[in-house]
C-alpha cells in the first residue's frame, strides 16, 4: 500500500514538471506572439496534466473498431495541428515552379523555408486546411473559410529582408483571379490586353498611340485607361466559359512566389540597360544571371547531353517540352531560337562552338519593349523591361507628393494594399478617403522583387511593388531536387545540389 502511495507521489510530481514545462513554453509562445487571448487554454493544460476532469481519451476504453477507428483520428488530427503550427510560425516547404530564377535556384527545387529569418506572421485566415495554400487538391473547392479574418500582424523575427536576399512571398497581384486555372495569376494582364484588343478593334492599330497620349493632359490619360480597363473586365465577364468567375483571395492565401529582393524601402530604383542600380549606385548582379538571346544554330549541329548539362541548358531554354532532354539535340537545319536564356558563361561557351553557332545576340524584339505590359499599365511611362524608372520604393512613414503624373504607380499602394477609397475628380484633383490630398504617408514597407532569369521573370517590373505584409519567409536550403527534364533514374536527381544553402547563391 506504502508503495502504491510513493509511485502515485512519484508520478504526480513527474506530471507537474511536465505541466510547469508545457505552461512555460506556453506562455513564452504567447509573450512573442504578443496574444493574451490563448490564456484561456491554460485551465486546459492544467486540467490534461493534473486535475484530469475531462476524460480526453475516452475512445481508449471502447472496444472493437471505435478503439481502433479513433486510435487514427486521434493520430491524424494531432499530426494536422502540429503541421499548421509549424507551417505558420516556423517554416515550410516550397517548391520552385517556374525558370524565373534560373540558374540560381532551379524547376524542381525543394526549399526549406524559414518564418523566423523575417518574423511570422499572425495568420489573417486562420481556418484553413494544413498543407494548402487556396485550394484543395480534390474537387478544385477552397481550402480556408475567410471569416474570421485578422488584421495584419507580423511577429518579431531574427531580422529582416536585406537587398539581394531571396525572398518567398505572397503574389502581390493574386488578390483578384479568374476562377479557370490557366488564368489564375493574369486578371490585370487580361484586362488591359483584353481592353487594348477592343481598342484596336474599334480605331484599328495605332502606331502614334504612345505620341497621342503624351499630347493630352495627364487626367484624359487616366480616362483613357481606366475605358481600357473597363473593356477588358467586360470581356472577361462576357467570356465566362473561358476565363470562369472573377474571384478574390486574401493576403496569405495568394499564390507563392519566389524572388530576389533589389531593391529595399526608402530607396530608388532604376533600370538602365538591363542593369539594376539603387539610390544611382549599379547592383551586383547575380553569378548566375540569365537574359534572352537569339542564337542561330548551323544546319547539322549537334548538341550533345553532356554540353547542355555542364551548361545548365534546359528543354524550356531550347524551346522543347519539359522530359524530352536526355539525349543528344540535333538541328537538322539552320534553326534561330529566338528567347534562348542564357548565363555570361554559357554564352561564352557557344560563341566558342563555331561548329555549332553563327551568331549569339541579345534578343532586342518589339514586343519585349511594348510598354503596355510592364508596371504600372495605366501610366504610359514608357518604361520597358530593360530600361525602368526611375521610381522610389515606398517607405513606413515616409511620405511622397501626389501628382496625376506619379499617381499611377503608387495608386495600387493606396488603395489595394492600404485599404484607402482613392478617386480623382475632373478638376485634376486627389480625393483620398474623401479629403483632397496633395500628399501621402505610407503605412508599410514595401520591396521591389526580380528573378535571376532576367527576361524570363515575371516580377517587379510586370505588377510593381511588394507589400511587407506579403513577405512569407526566407529559403534556407534547399533539401530535394529533381530535374523534370530527366528521369528519376537517368539523372532525374540533382545530388549536387541537396542541402546546398540558399545564401551562398549569390
């Protein structure tokens, strides 16, 4: 009986130490996120550990299959509350989708992503399914339920976003999509493309356009857009078999994307040449930076497989579909391919080939210095993807002086990201909220992302700037990567580049 008492003492004394350990690490959770509201879990912490009056377990003195079918449940939802906890404070996996980083980081890199280089975030739409971003992989429904939804709030990190860093963030432009996949990230780009086509259709294509706008005043300019605008949200909501329902989505259920940060608050950014400079001083460009060239291959040239993979040549680079490389590429005749992405050191590799090559050259293409398709595409800056600015990243505090001129490229940091009304009235003059405005202070930092694949990159330059409360994390290594040009077991995995730390690709 003496004994019974001493191990009853004993474990009584185990499960306070473990209660003081978990209310500790309870409470010190609580402290850095800054919300006292989770105290009222304590009494159920207490209660797990010591007095026991609920019986959580109770499924365990059932018999036969309940036994056996709430053993799992239990499992599984313990494991999707851990997951989402660490997924939210802590990090996450992400996968590179998309070449717009190549050759720094590759299609079919795993990122290990971390949320405390940068601070968390309080989640905005907490009831959300772990593992998902917006939608479910069954069914194509949502993944979250949008009430409650919480104001911005970001935890205290270990730093924050320092120029040239790579960045994982929300997509700033994903607040409102087309419900149809194909068109999921283009509902801006559709609507002034759709909207251009109806203006072409109706006045036939206009070369002096460009000369016709610079001639008229600045707020005929914003009535000129905001018609082309109308007409291309019109034909998309004509078009609804096609493009499907135009939809919304909150900050932190946006599509990720991955960039490098060149350009930080406060400074101002210029493109001069395809090359970046900040605050007029020129930004060290990546090791691995890539721009478009057109290249003219001989009739009979030969590419082997080993030239393209110590070149880091792609299928994509060459115009082929993703898994057909493996085997040698031969041009059967003279071929041009127009876009060919290519590093400083794979360009010098095939100018070398002279039994490969007749030419290599920056691709210079119209279409690629039309400047409707880059940021903003309501202000006719004449601005293109190689020659940008000069513009000022907005900054927490700071102010900047309003003009119908500058306007169209902080409107959407006004209105869209600060949750302001914004109109401007046929005098000319800024109403912002109701009140005529002159000025305007921002509320956030904002940053200015670009992929290393410098004409392959749809960043910055395409939907502008990026809002703090956008920032997911910072990839530390990447721990899986698998080339989807190649087959798993034909070069499919890329071991060199497993656990290969994410700050040393500079």
């Amino acid at each position: 009986m003496k004994k019974k008492k001493e191990k009853k003492q004993v474990n009584m004394k185990m499960q306070w130490a473990k209660f003081i350990v978990v209310l500790v690490l309870y409470l010190l959770f609580l402290y850095w996120v800054k919300s006292w509201l989770g105290l009222i879990v304590v009494p159920f912490i207490y209660d797990a550990y010591i007095s026991k009056k609920i019986n959580w377990q109770w499924w365990k003195e059932s018999e036969g299959p309940m036994r056996f079918i709430m053993s799992w449940v239990d499992a599984i939802v313990f494991a999707l509350v851990a997951v989402y906890f660490i997924n939210q404070f802590f990090f996450q996996n992400y996968v590179i989708p998309s070449s717009s980083l190549e050759k720094s980081l590759l299609t079919g890199d795993y990122l290990f992503v971390s949320k405390l280089s940068y601070g968390p975030r309080i989640p905005q739409t907490p009831l959300t399914v772990p593992l998902t971003q917006h939608t479910l992989p069954v069914g194509g429904m949502k993944s979250y339920i949008e009430w409650p939804h919480w104001d911005y709030r970001r935890v205290k990190g270990l730093g924050t976003v320092q120029q040239n860093d790579i960045v994982v963030f929300n997509y700033p432009a994903g607040d409102t999509i087309c419900s149809e996949p194909a068109y999921q990230t283009y509902y801006y780009d559709l609507c002034y493309e759709l909207g251009f086509q109806a203006y072409e259709q109706l006045y036939g294509k206009s070369d002096s356009l460009q000369w016709l706008l610079d001639s008229v005043p600045a707020y005929d300019r914003r009535v000129f857009f905001s018609q082309i605008y109308a007409a291309g949200k019109n034909a998309i909501q004509s078009e609804w078999a096609r493009f499907g329902d135009i939809d919304t989505r909150p900050t932190d259920r946006r599509e990720n994307y991955v960039k490098r940060c060149v350009g930080l608050p406060g400074q101002t950014l210029e493109i001069k040449d395809h090359i970046v400079y900040t605050d007029g001083k020129a930004n060290k460009e990546p090791e691995l930076v890539q721009y478009s060239y057109t290249v003219v291959f001989k009739e009979g040239s030969v590419l082997t497989d080993d030239f393209l993979q110590e070149q880091g040549i792609t299928c994509e680079d060459l115009g082929y579909p993703s898994g057909s490389q493996g085997d040698d590429i031969r041009f059967n005749r003279r071929t041009v391919i127009d876009r060919m992405p290519l590093t400083k050191a794979a360009k010098a590799a095939l100018e070398q080939r002279k039994d490969l090559v007749e030419s290599v050259a920056l691709n210079t293409t119209p279409e690629e210095s039309d400047w409707r398709k880059v940021y903003p595409q309501n202000g006719n800056m004449h601005w293109t993807r190689d020659n940008y600015g000069p513009v000022w990243i907005p900054k927490k505090g700071e102010s900047i002086e309003l003009t119908l001129e500058n306007l169209p490229v902080y409107e959407r940091c006004i209105r869209a990201y600060e949750g302001n009304t914004l109109e401007v009235k046929s005098d000319g003059k800024i109403y912002i909220n109701g009140q005529p405005q002159t000025k305007y202070t921002f509320k956030l930092d904002y940053y200015w992302m670009m992929g290393d694949n410098r004409h392959n990159s749809a960043d910055s330059r395409y939907w502008g700037f990026v809002p703090e409360d956008h920032i997911v994390g910072k990839p530390i290594f990447i721990w899986w990567s698998s080339d989807p040009d190649r087959g798993l077991f034909s070069g499919g995995i890329r071991w060199s580049r497993l656990f290969r730390v994410v700050d040393n690709i500079k």
